[in-house]
C-alpha cells in the first residue's frame, strides 16, 4: 500500500509540473483509485483545451493573412480605378478636341456650300435662259466668259477710296459671272471680307439670325457697310481737330501776356510812388 501511494503521489507530482510548464495552477493530487480517474479526465480535458487553442490560434493566424490579402486586393482596385479615371479624362479632353475641329470644319464646310450655292444660281440662270431661247425661237449667241483678275478682300479698313473700290469690283464681278439674284450678291460679297470686316459682318449674321435686321438685298448691304466703314465726317473731323489747335494756341498766348504783364507790373507800381512822391 505504501508503495502504491508513492507511486500515485510521483505521479501526482509529474502532473503538477506539466500543468506548471503549460501556465497553469496545478490541480490538487486526489488520492486512491478515484483520485486517479479524476486526474485523467481532467488531463483530458487540459489537453483538448490545448488542442482548441491551437486551433484557434491557426485560425486566427488564417484570418490575418485573409486580411492582409483583402487590403493589398484594396489597394490594387484603388489604383486601378484612378487608371481607369486618368484615362476617362484624357478621353474627355479628346472628344473636347474632337468637337471643336469638327466645329472648324462645319464652317469650312459652309463656305464651300456657299461658294457652290452662288455656281448652282448661276447654272439655273443659264438654264433658263436657253429656256426662253427656245421657246422664242431665237438663236443664243453666249460670249466668251472671261476670268478677270482675282477680286481683292476688304478687311475693314476705314478708308473711303478703298471700300469704294471694293464695292466697284465686287459688281464688276457680278456683272461678269452673270450673278442676279441679290442674295447671292450679298452671300458672294461676305466670302471676300476679313479681319475687322469678317468680325463686324459675324456680329451682323447674329443678328440677322435673331430677326434683329435683314440684310438680304446688295443695296442694304452697301448701305450697312459703307456705315459702318465709310468715314462720312472727314470734314467734321478735321474742323474739330482745327478748332481744338486754334484753342490750344489762344491759350498758350495768354499765358504768354499774363506774364508779360506780371512782369511789368512792379514797373508800374514804382511809376506811381514816384509820382506820388513828386507831387
């Protein structure tokens, strides 16, 4: 019998120092056979808790490594979204760029339409021309069409001899490539005006456009632009300019005697005490 309890109490013992290296308080040795079954159930016990704690460590190590994965993932989203907002942007700016050439070109488009607006008049007049020929029975000789000289634009210079000059040309040609129809003459005139006139004239079209004015006959359109352009008070000008000299001049010379008169003033102050003296 005292040989089986030193057995169990080194048992007991044994038991205490694995449950002290594990970090925790030792259990109180049960003696006899009881004692012993106690002691393996609560081994049991402390061992699988060990076992769910490990477990639970690795899982929580799992879990970090989750996490660690789930912000780098973040991170590469968020960059790749900014890439995806930069080229957004460039392609923004790149329609922008688009729709103002596109732009440019409408107008360059216009001005052709124009240009082919005022030959398509000119062929139906000719049509219909060789219509009444026809019809009258009479025989068409056409003269030859001769290409003058290339027509000089005006560009908003105000000058009387110039736009005059312009105006005489821009009929001659009229009257050389056979165009009638007023419309047409105004349209044909616009295409040969630039700098300062094309700005004025856009001004004009806007206008036109907003029912403000018409401009849809050569006459008017010779009237607008002549008021415009057209120095009407030359004289009116320089007689001002004159009469702003001749002021400028008057009063220069009055300033002039005033100080002569300041000057001769003490002479005459002392003229008068002598006199006064000697009498």
């Amino acid at each position: 019998m005292a040989g089986k309890d030193t057995s169990v109490g080194a048992s007991g013992v044994a038991e205490e120092k694995v449950v002290a290296e594990r970090g925790r308080d030792p259990l109180p040795p049960i003696g006899g056979k009881k004692g012993g079954r106690g002691q393996s159930k609560t081994r049991d016990t402390i061992v699988s808790l060990d076992e769910r704690t490990c477990v639970l460590e690795e899982t929580m190590g799992d879990v970090k490594d989750r996490l660690g994965y789930v912000e780098q993932n973040l991170q590469t989203l968020e960059d790749h979204v900014l890439e995806e907002l930069e080229s957004l942007k460039k392609v923004v700016m790149g329609q922008d760029e688009l729709r103002t050439r596109f732009m440019e070109l409408f107008a360059n488009l216009q001005e052709q339409l124009d240009v082919v607006k005022v030959g398509v008049e000119e062929t139906r007049q000719e049509t219909a021309m060789c219509k009444r020929a026809i019809a009258g029975g009479a025989v068409v000789t056409h003269s030859p069409r001769v290409d003058g000289p290339k027509l000089k634009e005006f560009g908003g210079k105000r000058d009387a001899k110039e736009l005059d000059n312009f105006i005489w040309h821009m009929e001659r040609y009229f009257e050389g490539a056979s165009i009638t129809d007023e419309k047409a003459k105004v349209r044909t005139a616009t295409l040969y005006l630039t700098d300062t006139a094309t700005l004025w004239w856009r001004r004009k079209h806007n206008d036109i456009e907003k029912g403000l004015c018409t401009i849809d006959t050569w006459d008017v359109f010779k009237k607008e632009i002549k008021r415009q352009f057209y120095p009407e008070n030359v004289t009116y000008e320089a007689r001002k300019k004159l009469r702003e000299l001749k002021h400028k001049s008057n009063e220069e010379v009055g300033g002039q005697e005033a100080a002569a008169a300041e000057r001769v003033q003490p002479w005459g102050h002392g003229d008068v005490k002598a006199a006064s003296a000697t009498v």
